[in-house]
C-alpha cells in the first residue's frame, strides 16, 4: 500500500516482539481477493513478529 510520495509497507523501525500476544482478526468476504490479501499481510507480519497464537476468521459481507 503506498500514498504519492510514501511507501507505507516500508517500515522505518523493527517491530515489537508479538510473542507473549494473542491476536484475533475477522475479515469480511466482500471483495474477497482485496480482504484475503488484507489478510494475508496481516497474518506474515504477526508471524515475523513472533506471534505464535493467531486466529483469523472469514466472515460473511452483511448487506442493508
């Protein structure tokens, strides 16, 4: 992902150490091939971070 002038992929500094964290992500099924990359990139970043307890769950798109 990048704006005109920075590049927001590139991290400028290490990140913290997720080992001792839980974390749970939900993703919406609309536009599956945007949110499962979302996805995806969430789930590797947590995973260098040392992360060893991750959930994700795919959730239906709730329509109005």
């Amino acid at each position: 992902m990048s704006t005109k002038h920075h590049n927001l992929s590139q991290l400028d500094a290490p990140l913290p150490s997720a080992a001792d964290m839980k974390f749970g992500i939900v993703v919406a099924e609309w536009n599956r091939e945007i949110t499962e990359a979302l996805l995806e990139g969430a789930v590797q970043t947590l995973r260098s971070a040392g992360c060893s307890d991750l959930r994700s769950n795919m959730s239906p798109a709730l329509s109005s």
